[in-house]
C-alpha cells in the first residue's frame, strides 16, 4: 500500500465508481453531441471492403484490415447503420476502460492509481473521440488492452486460448497488428527469463534476437499486403514529416529513386541517403510524440502540452522507480518502439491518431509515476498513521 493510501478512511471508494461512470457518459456525450459519426477517407475503403465481402469480391480485401471488414459486415448487416457501429466502438470502449483500471488495480496493487489512471485516460477527449470514427483506431486500442490484462491475469489453457483469439483479431485489424505478437512474445520471454532469474543483458538479447527477424519478415508480408492501396514507402521519398502537409518537409528526400519490395525500398533509402533519413525520421520521431500539429487550434496544442507533456514526465519517474512489473514495461516500451518505427517509415499521421493505441499507457505509466511522487512527498511532510 502508499504511503498516501494510509490517510484514506475504509471505504473512501465507495463512490468513485459511480463517478467514473459518470464521466465516461458526459465525455461520450459531448464527443457525440459535437463530433457525431465521423466517416473519413479511409473509412471509405473499409466500408468498401466490408461490401466486398458480400459479393466474394477477394481481390479488394486486404489481410491488413479483415478483422475490421468483418466486423462493419457483421453490424451493416443486422442494422444497415453507421450510427450502430459507432455506438458498439463506444460501448467496446467502456468495457475497455472498465479492464483498464483492473489491469492498473493487478500491475500496482493500488485503488488510488488504477481510479487516477482511468479519470485521466477517460477525461482525455481527443482520445475518447476516436470512438466515433468509422476506423480500426477505436477497436485497436480497446483490443491491446484486453489482450494486456488476459495476458497478465491468464491462469489456465482457457485463459491462453482466449489470448490467442484476440491476437488473431487484432493482428489482422490493422497493417501493423502484427507489433502487438511481437510485443506479447517480448512480455512471455522476460516473464520467462525473470523466472530462471537470466540477466537482465541476456532477457534484451534474447529479445532482439527474436524479434527482429520476425519483425522484418511480418513488416514485408504486410507492407506488401497494402502495397496496392497506400504506399508506406512513397512517404519516405516525400519527404513530408506530417502526411498531406506540405508545408514541412526535408528537401531533396524526393531525388532518391527507390525499386524493389516495400521493405528493398526503406534499405535502399537508409543506405543511399543516411542523412535524409536521419533527418526526416529525428522531426516524425519529435512530432509524433509531440502531439502538437500547426494546423490545430492554439487551445488544441496547449489543451496537448498541458495534458500530456506532464505525464511524459510522470512516465519517466515511474520507470527510473520501478514500479511497473518489467514484463508489461516490456510489452509498453516494444509497443512504442514499434509504432515510432512505423511512423519513421510511413509519416507522422495529420490527425495523431497513429498515438491513440499508445495514450492509455502513457496514462497508465504517469498516473502510477505522479500518485507515487505524491505519495513520496506527502510521507516527508505527514505523521505516520498508527
């Protein structure tokens, strides 16, 4: 228990929940009362795919995005309603939630942290909006976080064969599903490895040399499953940081011809033009985590570096601490690699939504960081309860 967690009376919880409950309504309200169904363009080539379904028509369905096809061609096909689908991402997303704080509850052993963490993850807009797009966003991120809390909770073969299921889902709801696999096989070889008590050097190895194969041979697979959609790889010759915005890019990036495989081009691109790519990927790296775009609002921006900025900082005080158990850290820190790698290669996305899988463990890692830092505080300041 916390330090802080001592001055609590029994039962100081005891509302809380309802209050949780609360929020998440009043937040769904106003992100439906002012956003609504958000169909974008490529919700076009989802819905397209979901039709293809119907008619057979496998030369139009992409791997990358089966889950998602599948699942608008389950609900289209019951409802014919847009406003249907959207309502079963938000209702997904509240469970979601709810297996976040018990997940934040088993990793910390704390009530204070897992209800910090969910207020804060609930409260934070422009990521609960994403619910109301026709989009793989909204499933993709609810999915990780189930798949984190079976894997940490999971007991029995039930348990696993349910994990397995939902990897199958999420790794073909997006092109880059697959990171997931990898980052639940980083979480299974340190869990592995802190068991046999391995050192730390050889559980990083042991890692990487797993991981890295298996990474570039899934990346091919499918960058070449989307290669007749969207270009990953044209993003890296544009040389724009932000994708469709022109005003911010490196020069000369379009000169370098590139030929072969999606994964031949990137090689060919770091090896012919190391400069430019260190460049372009250094401003992707600083924008994605950044949040900030110059096209938002000046309240968007700062509502962004108020919010966040302070739970990076959070973030790192947790991990220099300690307190997350290192297999989930594992599972956290190859997700974010990952996902950065992706945006180094295909662009930083123009409406952040490439951050949103990752928001609910920023959340997570901070609250756990502040509520100890106050804690730690408090306990210099306060008498110790008898």
């Amino acid at each position: 228990m916390l330090y802080i967690e001592e001055y609590f009376k029994e039962g100081w919880d005891r509302y809380l929940p309802l209050v949780l409950l609360g929020l998440w309504c009043l937040v769904q309200f106003i992100v439906c009362y002012t956003h609504g169904v958000r169909v974008v363009f490529d919700s076009t080539r989802y819905l397209t795919e979901a039709q293809s379904l119907s008619s057979f028509s496998l030369s139009e369905i992409r791997l990358s995005y089966l889950s998602y096809s599948f699942f608008l061609k389950f609900i289209l096909g019951l409802t014919n309603s847009l406003e249907v689908v959207v309502a079963i991402q938000v209702l997904i997303g509240g469970m979601a939630t709810i297996a976040f704080y018990q997940l934040a509850k088993v990793l910390y052993k704390s009530k204070l942290i897992a209800y910090a963490a969910t207020m804060l993850l609930i409260g934070w807009v422009y990521f609960q909006h994403w619910h109301f797009y026709i989009h793989t966003e909204s499933l993709f991120a609810s999915f990780i976080i189930f798949i984190l809390l079976r894997l940490v909770t999971a007991k029995t073969y039930w348990h696993y064969l349910q994990l397995i299921l939902l990897l199958l889902f999420v790794t073909f709801l997006r092109a880059n599903g697959f990171m997931v696999v990898l980052a639940v096989i980083s979480y299974l070889i340190v869990d592995f490895s802190i068991r046999r008590r391995y050192k730390l050097v050889w559980v990083i190895g042991g890692v990487a040399l797993l991981a890295v194969p298996l990474l570039v041979l899934l990346a091919n697979a499918f960058l070449n499953d989307m290669a007749g959609i969207h270009s990953f790889t044209g993003q890296l010759t544009s040389g724009t940081i932000l994708q469709g915005y022109r005003a911010m890019s490196v020069a000369d990036a379009d000169e370098v011809s590139l030929s072969g495989s999606p994964l031949q081009q990137v090689m060919q691109f770091l090896t012919e033009a190391p400069g430019l790519f260190l460049e372009q990927s250094v401003l992707r790296v600083v924008w994605y985590w950044g949040q900030v775009r110059p096209y938002y609002s000046n309240m968007h921006n700062w509502l962004t570096v108020l919010y966040m900025y302070p739970l990076y900082l959070l973030m790192g005080w947790g991990i220099w601490k300690k307190l997350t158990p290192l297999p989930v850290l594992a599972v956290i820190l190859m997700l974010a690699i990952l996902f950065t790698a992706m945006v180094i290669v295909s662009g930083v996305d123009w409406d952040n939504r490439f951050m949103m899988p990752l928001i609910p463990w920023i959340v997570l890692l901070g609250a756990a960081g502040g509520v100890n830092l106050l804690s730690n505080f408090l306990e210099t300041r306060l008498p110790t309860k008898s």
